[in-house]
C-alpha cells in the first residue's frame, strides 16, 4: 500500500492511495479533491476527459469525509498542498459520509470537544497529535540512549503521593479504599535503587476542582529518578531534556509546525544554558513588576508568567520554602527553611511544564516530614526501607507532557494536547 508521505519516490506513476475526502471545489470540467490519508494531503485534479461520466459525477457529489479509493499519475506541483498532486483517472467510494458536522465554518469549543472524534480529523489538532507523537519519541530516546532504564510504576495506589486533597477514589475489593495515582515518583525511587536510572512514562491523575486552561484531570508524565544525583544534577539533566525535546521537534516536525503558524524564532531560544535563579530572586522579579506576592507563598499562574517572561528561554526556580512544597523533598543544609526543589517555567506565559527536587534520602528525617504532613505512616513503610537499606543522595523530576506539548505547539488550551481530554465537567466522548 501506498501512502501520501511516499510520494516523492513515486513521481510519473501511476499508484491508488486511500484516505478520506478532506475538502473539494469545482471549476467547470475539473474537480479539486483534497485527499488525507493520515500521512498527509494531496491534491487530486478529476478532469471531465480523463474519467468516465459516471466518475465525473461521483466525484462532484462526495460528501466531507467520505472514504474512497483514487486511482492516478503522480506529479510535482509546488503550489498544491503536501507539494505533489495527481491526474486521477479512476475514483471508488468506500464509506460514504453525509453531513458532516463539522464544517470550515467556525464552531464553538463546546461543539469541538463534543465530537472530539472527529475534530482530531480536522488538520489542526493533526498536527498538534504529530507532534505530541514526536514529543513522545523524543522522551523514550533521550532517556533509552543515557541508559536509563523504564521502571512502570502502578495507577492503582492506596496512599497520596502529593497531597490528600486531590486523589481519585475507588473501591478495591476487601482491602477498602485506593487510589488513582497522583505520580509515579515514589516507586520510581525505588527503581532507582536498583537500576541507578529510571525513568517511568504513564497517565497521572488529579482530582483538582479546576476549570483553568492549564489543567486536566488525565494527564501523562514522565518522571526520572537518579541514584546519587544532587539538586545540581538534576537541573542539569532538565535542561539537557528540554533542548532535545524542542530540538527534536523542530527538526522533524516543520510542516505541523507551518500549519499552526508557530513562531519557530522562540523556539530555537532554547538551547542551554538556562537561567537559573532562587525563589528569593522570583519573589524579587515579581515585586519589581508591580506583584502583590507574600513570601512564603507557593506561585500562582499570573505569577510564572510574569517570572518567565523575563527571559526568552525557560528559567529554572529553585529552593523555595519547604513549607509549599512535598514531604520527600530534601531541605536546603544551609537553610533547612528552603527544600532543595525546582520548577522549570516555560517561556511565553506557559507555566511549570517540571517539577523536581532532590528527595530526602535521611531516614530518621523523613519520618519526622511524614509525621508533620499527617500521612499513614503503615503506608509507607515500604518507601521507608529505601532509606533503611543502602540509602543514598538521589534525585528526579516530573515533566507534564500535555504541558510541553501546549507550549511547543503555542496552542492555548492543554484540552487539545491530547487525544481525549478530561475535565472536571467533561468525561465524554
């Protein structure tokens, strides 16, 4: 079978694609059928004296969407869509398609998540999941070529790993309540004891009450964890992380990129060094930009926007006070005040796309923080243990891949960075 992405070793040949009718018009004796067949478009010229009537007619009747067969010589035309084009001489419907409800006139976002499965047809959000794709080989290859090891870690859990008030719930049989998983950081550490390096990729879930373009109920994440690495490692290893990412994308991904008439200029910005600078310095930033923000205070959306658009590539705030921050995180030996904790910030208003620390690797210490955060203590005797058998100074961090997507793609909205986006009011189709 042959696709659209392989035409360029088929010019002068005669080849039968198949796909779905993407967008037609009509001038006189020639029809213009805009074909897709997931690879990509090409344009197919129908002439009234190339076909038989009945071709001809078929041909101007197609509905938006209908699947068919196209049977026809490939040429190079720089001006059509995709750059190729063919001279059908024979056309065959497959599936037919009437009233299509989506049309190229304009619909309301209400409209578009409602038929969501059929909005991702629409060349947009085409583009947007290529490169959500592209993203996604990005992260496996970074990590597979460092020697990283993939460490799956459960969705069912029956303990928080960020906070109680935004778990998931369901029943588990005779064992009472668990929990969908918040992260899959904990277990990962215990990855990390045994492999070095691990990385684990998966859904995450968050029971957060919100209605902000930034958050989803389902999300991926991808989430590293490094045996004897310290805070500076694990910023090192961040940033590294998003240059390839973005310089991946870039490489591989121009045409999706051209069809959301994203600004490349901003992208090919990041490239390391980062900036790196304290909570204190943030706090600093914000007040100067006319801010009212207490110190002692976690950041809030306005307030990332405001800290990352001081620079034209992601900046990385670390040490923040302990208080905001999680259990596991280590505290800063020369202000035990401040965790040893980062946030990458991305550019151009997008917020956190990662969050990381180094975890208190103590265990006297970490049973003191899990005292003070009022946890189960039976729950975590297990991550207890790999701090009572061969503890060591180790570190990670967790990467939103809806975020990153959002971000790269400059699209507004995390609901179009992945296939079938779940809201609190939304968890259809």
């Amino acid at each position: 079978m042959i696709y659209i992405k392989d035409l360029k070793n088929h010019v002068g040949e005669t080849v039968t694609l198949k796909g779905w009718l993407f967008n037609k018009r009509s001038s006189g004796k020639v029809k213009f059928l805009i074909l897709r067949d997931g690879t990509g478009y090409l344009q197919c010229v129908v002439f009234k004296g190339n076909v038989t009537p009945e071709v001809f007619e078929l041909a101007d009747h197609m509905g938006q969407e209908t699947s068919f067969e196209i049977t026809g010589k490939i040429k190079e035309e720089p001006r059509a869509i995709g750059g190729y084009e063919m001279d059908a001489v024979d056309l065959k419907v497959i599936g037919k398609s009437e009233n299509y409800p989506i049309t190229p006139k304009e619909h309301g976002v209400e409209f578009l998540i409602d038929h969501r499965h059929l909005w991702v047809r629409s060349r947009k959000q085409y583009a947007v999941l290529k490169i959500r794709h592209r993203v996604v080989k990005a992260i496996r290859d970074f990590f597979d070529e460092r020697d990283f090891t993939l460490f799956d870690g459960p969705i069912i859990t029956p303990n928080a790993s960020e906070g109680t008030s935004t778990l998931f719930e369901t029943p588990y049989f005779d064992l009472g309540k668990a929990y969908l998983t918040q992260s899959s950081q904990l277990y990962a550490e215990a990855g990390a004891m045994a492999f070095g390096k691990v990385y684990t990729f998966g859904p995450t879930f968050r029971a957060e009450k919100s209605k902000t373009r930034r958050h989803l109920t389902e999300f991926w994440m991808v989430e590293p964890e490094m045996a004897f690495y310290d805070l500076d490692d694990d910023m090192d290893l961040a940033e590294e992380f998003l240059e390839y990412i973005v310089e991946t994308v870039l490489e591989d991904r121009k045409e999706e990129l051209k069809i959301l008439e994203r600004d490349t200029t901003k992208l090919e910005s990041v490239v390391r060094p980062f900036p790196r600078i304290s909570y204190d310095d943030a706090v600093k930033i914000l007040h100067e930009n006319g801010r009212d923000f207490k110190w002692g205070d976690d950041f809030g959306a306005p307030d990332e926007a405001t800290i990352s658009n001081q620079f034209d590539r992601p900046v990385m705030v670390h040490r923040y006070p302990a208080e905001v921050k999680a259990f596991y995180m280590k505290r800063d030996p020369e202000n035990p005040k401040l965790a040893l904790a980062v946030d990458v910030l991305a550019p151009e208003g997008y917020g956190e796309i990662i969050g990381g620390s180094q975890r208190e690797d103590d265990y006297d210490t970490l049973v003191d923080r899990i005292k003070e955060h009022d946890l189960p203590m039976d729950f975590f005797q297990w991550y207890l243990d790999l701090r009572r058998y061969g503890s060591v100074p180790h570190s990670g961090f967790g990467l939103g891949l809806e975020r990153t997507v959002a971000w790269i793609c400059g699209i507004e909205h995390l609901r179009e960075a992945i296939p079938f986006p779940r809201l609190i009011y939304r968890n259809t189709p």
